[in-house]
C-alpha cells in the first residue's frame, strides 16, 4: 500500500469536502451484513437497495469527484478510463459505527484509492485505516483473526490518498465519542489494475 500527501490542488479537494457537507446519505449498504455507516454514491456499482440487482450509475453525479477522478487519471499514467472504475462513492463514519476487517476484492487485479475528506484530524479522534497481514475469511470467528498483526495504520489527514491492493485485510479504528462530526472518506474502485501499475505516482 502506499501513502501520498497533499495530492490533489486545493482547487479541488477542497470542493469535495464542501460538497461531502451537503451529500444525501444513506445508512448501511447491501453487501455488508456486518458493517454499518453512511454511504452516498457518486458512480458506478451503486449497491441499490431499492432493486433486486445493484444500479450502475453511468455518469457522474458529482462534477467535483469527477475532476478528482480526471486528476487522478492523469497523475497515474497507467491508462486508466472510465470502464475500469467499479465504483465512486463517499462513506461517513460517526462515532458508534464501525467498519470492521475486510477486503475489497478476492481477486489480485483490483485497487482501492481513499482520499480522506476532512479540513484537518485530531489523532485523539481515532479513525485510523488499519491494514493486516494474513488471509480474510468470511467466518469473523474464523481462527485467522487471531493471528493478524498490524502492518500500517494511516491517520486521516486533509488531501491525503492512499492506495492498495483490494486482497489485503483492512478496516476502520472507532471513532472517539469526542468527535462530533462524519469521517468522510472519497473511495475509488478500480478493476483491471494491480497496484504496481500505479508506480508512475511516485515518481512525480
């Protein structure tokens, strides 16, 4: 996995978080039957929970994530398009909500691209992404929980990104009751891709 700082020109980040603000959410998502948090989505795999099937949405429907995506395009220089984008939303995280060990993907060829949507971040909150070593299983009593052990663990923190490969096990600290406020994160899902086609972000 790796980390970037200040990625994005504050002319667009920064009207992500103000949109983040003002998102319709919805509570919960169709695939998880363990975790609960807020979700609003952008593009994509849509997890609809008003249809037998999940709803693609073709378009963008936010002009601001959409630049985020265009800029991250261009950064990443390893011919991404629209077609490999599985999704784009924004998940909010409130204290009493958790987001418990997971993987994005079973399959190698897949990345997850967080930017943390926040103005600033107190480490007192919590709210860390934590990433596992070891196998994933779908039992959360499975023995194999037992054996993890902490590899990284990345603070949210105003226009950081962090990218990995959607195999590895991760989740979401809990949040402190002394934030008051969401946890945002902007997710990019992206198939057809391993992580070291992004290599190229790195020597920029």
């Amino acid at each position: 996995m790796f980390v970037l700082d200040n990625f994005y020109p504050k002319n667009l980040i920064d009207p992500v978080i103000h949109e983040s603000y003002e998102q319709k959410w919805t509570f919960s998502r169709v695939d998880s039957n363990q975790d609960r948090y807020w979700t609003t989505y952008i593009f994509g795999d849509s997890y609809s929970r008003t249809h037998s099937k999940s709803v693609f949405l073709k378009k963008f429907i936010s002009q601001d994530a959409e630049k985020c995506w265009e800029f991250f395009k261009v950064k990443a220089d390893c011919n991404l398009t629209n077609d490999n984008l599985d999704s784009v939303y924004f998940n909010g995280l409130t204290h009493g909500l958790e987001a418990h060990a997971h993987i994005d993907a079973q399959k190698e060829n897949f990345v997850t691209v967080i930017t943390y949507v926040c103005e600033s971040w107190n480490s007192h909150w919590g709210g860390e992404t934590i990433f596992f070593d070891g196998e994933y299983s779908n039992n959360p009593a499975d023995d194999i929980f037992y054996t993890h052990n902490i590899v990284k663990s990345v603070i949210p923190r105003y226009n950081r990104v962090v990218l990995f490969s959607g195999n590895i096990v991760h989740a979401v600290r809990p949040l402190s009751k002394s934030f008051k406020d969401l946890r945002v994160t902007m997710m990019f899902k992206i198939k057809d891709k391993k992580i070291e086609d992004f290599n190229k972000l790195w020597q920029h």
